[in-house]
C-alpha cells in the first residue's frame, strides 16, 4: 500500500487519480501489476498491509542503495550484520522482526521472478543481482500474499520492478554519474544509462545499465558493480503480446569484517582482515506471452532460467593459522515455467475473478567448502556437495466482488522433492515435503477514500540444502510454517493518506541448530517458535495549491513490534535477535518551481545481539546490547522545466556524523573474530542527470 515514500509519498496529483469510485471492480489485467489479476489499481483497497516506492520517491529521498529505501518502509528493518555489511553485494532486509541477514524470511521477486540462487534450497540473498538505478518501483507486501508468490513469505513479498520500456514513439532515456564521499575517508562513484522507445513495428526495447567502482566507508572496501539488461515486447495482436529480458550483474567486493572493543575505539572504519573478498555473477532469460483474450478471460505464461556463481574468500578467525583461506564456491542453476489463467463471471450483483495458476522450478547446483595454505597451496577439508530440487506448486483463488466488499478465498498447494549428495557418492539425503497453505482476505470500501481489511494465511519455508545433511529417519526435518493476521485500515484522499495496520504472526516448527549437549553437537531441527506482534502507522499530507503552504508535504511512519521466544527453556518471553521494537521515520519535502528540498529521520531503537538478551559487551563485541540511534538526512535538487533536460540532486546523509553500529552474526558461539560494524559516517553526495 502506498502509505509512505522517502520524499512524500502521495503526492496531491497521485492522490487525485486514485480516489475514484471503488464500488466497481478493476479490470482483468494480469501483466499491469506482479501480483496479478485485477490489482493494477488496488494498492488503494489492496486487503493487507502494502507499500510502493516508485523511482521518482527514491529519487528525490537521496537513497543511495536499496537498503536506504527499505529503512524507511514500516514494519522492514535493515540488519546488517553479515560480513558483507556495507557492501554491494548482499540484501539484508527482515520484515516484522524475521531473521534480516541475507533475507532469508521473504520472497523476493526481480520484475516478479525469485531473485535468489535457489528459491527452495538456497533462498538467501548473500548475493543480490540487483542494481537502484535500474528499478523504477518497490512493491512490499507484507501480509496477504501467500497464495500467489512462495515459498519464504513468512516475512512477506518483495518486488523490485525494473524500468519499463517507453510506449511513446521513438527513443528516450537518460544518464546519470553520481559522486558519494563518505566524510572523506572513502569514496565511490556510481553511473547509470537507460534508452528505449517502441519502434514504428510495435517493437519496444529498453536497454539498462548500472554500475559503480571506488569504496564504502570502511578502510580497503574496494567494489566495482556492472548490472546489464536488455528487455523486449512486442504486440502480436491489439490483444496479445510477447515479452523477455536479457540480464548479466557481477560484482566484486572487499570485506572488512567485524572489530573488536579495543579495535573500534582505535578506530571503528579500519579492516584487519584485507584479504577477505566476496564475488559473484548472474546470467537470466525470461519469456512471456500474456493475451487478454476477452473483456472476462485472460492468459499468461513466462518461463524464465538464470545461472549464478558466488564465493567467498575469508581467513582464518584470530587465533587459527593467519596463512589459511577458507574459499566457499557456489553454483546455481534455475529454471522456472509459471503459467495462469483468469476467469470473471457475474452472477446478478455478485463478480467472480477465479485464478488459477501453476509454477515448477528446477533447481540444480554445487557448494563447496575448503581451506588453503596460501603459503604452501595445500588445500584441506574439501567438501564438495551436490543438490537437485523439483517443485511443484498449483494454486487458487477467487476475487468476489458484492457491493463494497472484496473476499478473496484461496489456497496454495506446494509439493517439493530435495535431494542432497556427496560429489563421491558416499552420503546421500532427500526429503519430500507437501503443504497445503490458506488464505483469506476481505477488504471493505467504507467510502471511496477509506478502505478496511483484513487477512488470514499461511506461508512456509521449506528445508534448504545445507540443513538436508541432517535429515534422517530419527530426525525428520519439516518446513517451517507460519500463521499470519492483519486488521488495518487505509484512508487516500486528495491530499491525506493514512494508515494503520495490526498484525500477528505465529511462527512454528522453525529450523534451528541444536548444539546438543555440553554445546558440542550441532545438527538442524525443528525447534523453534516465535510470536511477532505489532502496530504499522502512516501519515502523509500534500498541503493544497491554494494554501500559504502549498508545495508543502510532510510525513511520519512509526512501527511498533515486539517479536519474542516461545520456547520452554530459559529463553522464553525473550526478545529475538537482531530487531528494533521501535522504528520511525518523520519527513518534509518542499517544491518551488524547478527547486525541491527534502529533509528527513529515521530512527531504530536497541537490539540484542542473542537469544538470551545479553545486556554487556564481550571484550571481542560479538555480544551484547545494541544501542539505538537516529540519523538526520538532508536533499536539494534542482529540475529543468519540463520532461526532458538536465536535473541536479546533493545531500547530505548523517547530517551530524552520528556514529552508531551493529555486531556481526556468527552461528558459531565460540567466535573468537571482533563483532562491531560501524555504520555509514557522514556522507555527501552530488549527482547530475540528463534526459532526452
């Protein structure tokens, strides 16, 4: 739902064209929006808690990556506490206080296919081919999507869109360079190119490049980005179409990792560990075909394959030989065929839009796991590992339309055969999994600006390849299932949009490692169980064009969450790791003319760093108490008049130099590396960009 941008999300001329008359149901338009059927207008009454950031909001917020965006989007918190932390290279977003490193909790959609290696057995983001420039919106469904998008909604659904091929005869685009200094320390710079147009065959191409080189604001963080797409469409029919997109990203990227007490007080942005790197490619095709058959019925297929390669390269933690390298190679085949079909039927006062779809995905990869002398080139402990997925998932709903109310039942049936193995035949693991998850939204149109709703659902995650070595007859892994509500309400008129959403999540039968006895064990099982529980508020007001204020926007979100154990040891009632109870964001964004000033907050209160919500440091800062903060950000642009020509934006991000930081997560207890990553300094940035 729209409820907040980084600069002012609903503008008044937004809000114009969305309050119309809801007492109609949308038309049948699969292709118009990711989620589907009859949604291309419903963000307005969409039955659950749902935020789109289009480009234009990004933009002008000053965001320098994705995950300066997702700070400000309610009920998303940024953890990062990966030792890719501050780099290009991970995506680290945990919604209503799930698990945030490498986003493991949520699906996560690139122009509506899984982006991750393996959406089944390996659905981290510890590599994230995704490039801001290249995306024109974020769509984050929170709640009430679980029919049509798994596995891994526990933690909801996320869309990045990337740019759209222009409709409009002939070629346009822009081109952008944009400069960041990080209070002169380090520096980087990113550049991005776009131009497309349809040809005069009904051909459109749009071709999208972004990139960066230079560093992050940690001492020998060197980076260098290429994200590449060519997309296509052509219009076989005045009803029908064919579409695809060509994409290539790779990405390399120092890692300065975690730092000790003593370490971050000499200074919090050195590296001790100038060796460790992390790096990766992926190759995708996608094909679709949509044809809106009739007034009533239409049809979509779109195949899609995509190859990946990611490793890490670390040393050795203090204490172990300083000359070993530990290399961790990766390899990822996908490929994916999901096709659905849309049937409205009227019956008096009483709409039907029946959808039903089907989606199988091949997984085939490697990982491996070794260490080398770099002094004397022998490598020990190589385990090299194999993996095979097909899944299989149908699913089912239907949009019914009587009055004002919008109910949409519905199920997704989701049948999965894993199967692990030693590269040397010696150990072999296999699990298959079947999961019938439900799901119910209501919405009711109140009035044409005000909508209610609510959702019931379940969403799963199920066993991943890593976890599938300890699958056996005595110990029987399960997928983790949750049980999601919401209550909320979303009131969008000319120039006030609100929001309030409560929600509940029951999470069972979680994956976790059991250290068994005296710690010394380790094997996955299912013991978890948490209960996340909270309150997502939003407001934004345009003030009118003919007020002493007009140009004036202001806006706030605040989330209130409180996600905790439920386990019957010593760690009952205690609150998870790594998320903030309290987040919020306050803004105001001025327009005069070509001019545009924006400034805003956002704000994270204390985490803990373990499950027993350990409150002192540890000399090595892997544990303990992390403190909140706030940051202040300022923007200023200045935009010729008109579509085309040349724009200018410069801000300032961590106006006052706010030094804050996070802990590094580490499975291992017995962690002897630092733990502090200190968070980005103040940061300057200036960025020219010009269209034709």
């Amino acid at each position: 739902m729209a409820m907040l941008s980084m600069s002012g999300l609903l503008h008044a001329q937004e809000a114009q064209q969305i309050a119309q008359d809801t007492t109609t149901l949308e038309a049948i338009q699969v292709s118009s929006d990711w989620l589907g059927s009859g949604l291309q207008n419903s963000v307005k009454t969409y039955p659950g808690a749902r935020t789109v950031v289009k480009k234009e909001q990004i933009q002008d917020s000053g965001a320098a990556s994705i995950t300066d965006v997702m700070r400000r989007i309610p009920g998303v918190q940024v953890t990062e506490n990966a030792a890719t932390a501050g780099t290009p290279v991970s995506l680290n977003i945990g919604v209503r206080g799930l698990t945030g490193r490498y986003s493991p909790r949520s699906t996560v959609l690139l122009d509506g296919i899984p982006m991750s290696f393996a959406p089944y057995g390996q659905p981290q983001l510890s590599f994230a081919p995704i490039s801001l420039a290249n995306i024109e919106t974020i769509d984050v469904v929170r709640g009430g999507g679980a029919v049509r998008y798994g596995p891994q909604n526990v933690g909801g659904i996320i869309n990045f869109r990337t740019r759209s091929i222009p409709t409009t005869p002939g070629m346009s685009g822009d081109a952008s360079v944009r400069y960041i200094d990080y209070d002169g320390r380090q520096a980087n710079t990113q550049y991005s190119t776009f131009v497309g147009g349809t040809l005069d065959n009904g051909l459109g191409i749009a071709l999208l490049y972004s990139g960066a080189s230079g560093s992050s604001w940690r001492d020998h963080s060197d980076q260098s980005v290429n994200d590449f797409a060519l997309k296509l469409r052509y219009e076989l029919t005045p009803t029908s179409e064919i579409y695809g997109k060509l994409s290539y990203y790779d990405v390399e990227s120092k890692t300065p990792g975690g730092l000790t007490q003593a370490q971050y007080a000499a200074d919090p942005f050195q590296n001790t560990r100038p060796r460790d790197y992390w790096s990766g490619d992926r190759k995708g095709i996608d094909v679709g075909y949509l044809n809106y058959i009739s007034d009533t019925q239409e049809f979509e297929i779109r195949s899609y394959f995509n190859e990946s390669f990611r490793q890490s390269t670390l040393a050795k933690a203090p204490g172990d030989n300083p000359a070993t390298m530990t290399h961790s190679p990766r390899n990822y085949r996908v490929f994916g065929i999901e096709p659905r079909y849309t049937q409205r039927f009227a019956f008096d006062s009483v709409t039907h839009d029946v959808t039903v779809g089907y989606r199988y995905i091949s997984e085939r990869g490697d990982d491996t796991s070794y260490d080398e002398n770099t002094t004397t080139g022998v490598i020990s402990n190589y385990e090299p590992f194999i993996n095979a997925t097909d899944a299989h998932a149908v699913y089912i709903d239907d949009k019914i339309a009587v009055g004002s109310w919008r109910i949409t039942p519905g199920v997704r049936y989701e049948r999965i055969d894993s199967q692990r193995e030693s590269a040397d035949g010696s150990e072999r693991f296999n699990r298959k999994n079947n999961k019938a998850l439900p799901q119910l939204n209501i919405a009711y149109l109140l009035t044409s600006e005000l909508t209610v709703f609510t959702n019931y659902g379940k969403s799963f995650g199920p066993v991943q390849n890593t976890q599938l070595n300890q699958n056996s007859a005595a110990n029987p892994l399960a997928p983790e299932v949750a049980t999601t509500t919401e209550l909320g309400m979303r009131w969008q008129g000319r120039q006030l949009s609100a929001e309030a959403t409560l929600f509940n999540i029951d999470f069972d039968n979680q994956i976790q490692i059991d250290r068994g006895a005296g710690g010394t064990e380790d094997t996955y099982r299912n013991l978890g169980k948490t209960t996340h529980h909270g309150v997502e508020t939003a407001i934004d007001y345009t003030f009118d064009d003919d007020s002493a204020l007009a140009g004036l926007n202001l806006y706030a979100n605040y989330t209130y969450l409180r996600a905790t154990l439920d386990n019957d040891d010593a760690t009952d009632g205690n609150d998870l790791p790594f998320y903030s109870r309290n987040t919020d964001t306050i803004g105001a964004r001025y327009k005069t003319g070509p001019w545009t000033f924006n400034v805003s907050s956002t704000h994270q209160s204390r985490q803990y760093a373990d499950e027993q919500n350990t409150v002192a440091e540890n000399e090595n800062a892997n544990n303990g108490v992390i403190p909140g903060y706030r940051v202040l950000n300022a923007q200023v642009g200045w935009k010729a008049q008109g579509k085309k020509g040349f724009d200018i934006l410069a801000g300032i991000n961590n106006l006052t130099d706010r030094r804050y930081y996070t802990r590094i997560y580490s499975s291992k207890p017995t962690n002897t590396s630092g733990g502090r990553l200190v968070g980005a300094p103040r940061t300057i940035f200036v960025q020219g960009r010009y269209s034709f």
